[in-house]
C-alpha cells in the first residue's frame, strides 16, 4: 500500500492495487482547455495522483464561465485559465507537479508537450483545436481522451494512438462534415460539462494505471435531457488526412 492515504480507496480496487496507483504516480499528463471540461478533469488527475500536469490554456477567466469551470471564482474574472487552474489545483493539496501553459498553441509549440505526455485530454472547444492535438497525438504515437459538451449532449472517446491502426478523431469528423458547431456562444447546462469531464478523467486514469480504457475505439455519447447514454463503435476511416501521416514505428506505448 502506498504510504499516501489519500490513495488507499484506489489501492483497494483489485483492478489496481498498489501496482496500478504507481504507474498513475509516475505519469504525466497533457490537459488542453481549461473550461468546462478541463477543469473537472484536471481536479480528479491531479487529486488521483499524477506526477506531473501540464495545463494549456491561452484564455482568461469570464464571468460567464463560473457555472461550469469549477476551479474559478469571480476574484478570477481576467486573469489567465492555466495560471489559476495551477494555483487552485496547488491550494487543494495536489500531489502533481503543476506546470501551467498560458499561451496559444501551434503545432510547433504543442509537439513537444505531446510528445513529453503519456496520456493527453484534449477539453477544447472548438474543431480547429481538436483537428491539431489529434495531428499531434497521431504524429507522437500518444493516447488521445477527447471530450465535447453542449447544449445537454456530450461525447467521449479515446483513441489509441500509441498502438497501431484504430481510428483517429479525424476518422470521426473532418472539414466536409455538417452541424460542426462550436461550444463558444451556444448554450450549455452547466453539470454536463463535469460529467464529461469526469468521464474524461476516469479514461485516462484506466490508460495511465494499465487498464483497458473501455471508450477506446468507440463514442459515448450522453443526453442528458433524456437521462441516457449510447456508445458507438468507431472504424478508421478511409482516406483520412491524420491516419495518412501516422508513423511506421511508434516512439513508446504508455507507461
């Protein structure tokens, strides 16, 4: 048993065990978006445990946002996401080391944190963001846990990049696709946010601890409004721009 006690009801899981909340302890961990469901996500990864936990943001902190980005209070109104999610996520006893990142990232900034991750969350909203951590992802070999929140409709779905073949998040949705609305100026019942991020977090804990992440290859798709959940199996798709690029030998598998 780990000498934390704030761990012991993980280590009880005979699913985990000691062996598993090691692995989750010598992770690090790539949070992308610091809204509605990067904050719930980076609360569980950095209380689970974490090594490390590299928070990209480039926004501030709007009013507008309290509802369902729970790290922030209105005395944050203004001030950057990451910088404050990492003074929050530090001021509730973290074990992580919290490495904020207040900058908007392109693909030359974003490769080498990838790259340095065993698990990223892609939180963000918008398909142009997406479309880049995936390239990324794809490009290092590394896990990808991508969530959406709107209206009262979520997903999840995890994609394992470091392993060969599957499918990519590009596979799912692409340029030619209709209805790619963003999160920004829509509508969003605030608890839908955390659900997905919750689930979100749950996945990458499975991937980090060596368990089957049971969202790999398929979509969770959540209505909220109808109290109910679906999952969709998810197939590569032919002639996918990401997969195309995909390298013939993977760096390294997750820890």
């Amino acid at each position: 048993m780990s000498t934390d006690p704030r761990f012991r009801r993980h280590e009880a899981l005979p699913q985990l065990g000691a062996a598993g909340q090691a692995r989750i302890a010598a992770a690090r961990v790539l949070v992308v978006g610091l809204g509605g469901l990067g904050c719930p996500a980076a609360l569980y990864l950095a209380q689970s445990g974490v090594a490390r936990l590299v928070l990209n943001d480039f926004d501030t902190v709007d009013a507008t946002n309290l509802p369902r980005q729970v790290l922030f209070t209105p005395a944050d109104v203004g001030r950057g996401k990451a910088v404050v999610a990492a003074e929050r996520l530090a001021a509730l006893g973290a074990r992580a080391a919290l490495e904020p990142v207040d900058a908007r990232l392109d693909a030359a900034g974003l490769a080498p944190l990838v790259a340095a991750a065993d698990v990223v969350l892609d939180c963000t909203d918008n398909f142009p963001s997406r479309w880049l951590v995936n390239a990324a992802c794809v490009a290092a070999g590394r896990p990808l846990v991508s969530g959406a929140a709107i209206r009262f409709e979520g997903q999840v779905a995890v994609f394992r990049l470091d392993r060969a073949g599957g499918p990519c998040y590009r596979c799912l949705y692409d340029e030619d696709d209709e209805n790619l609305l963003d999160c920004t100026g829509q509508g969003i019942l605030a608890p839908v946010a955390g659900t997905v991020g919750t689930v979100m977090a749950t996945e990458a804990l499975k991937l980090l601890a060596g368990l089957e992440a049971g969202l790999a290859g398929r979509l969770w798709i959540h209505d909220a409004l109808a109290g109910a959940s679906r999952t969709v199996t998810l197939r590569p798709r032919a002639g996918c721009p990401a997969c195309a690029t995909r390298p013939a030998t993977l760096p390294r598998s997750t820890p």
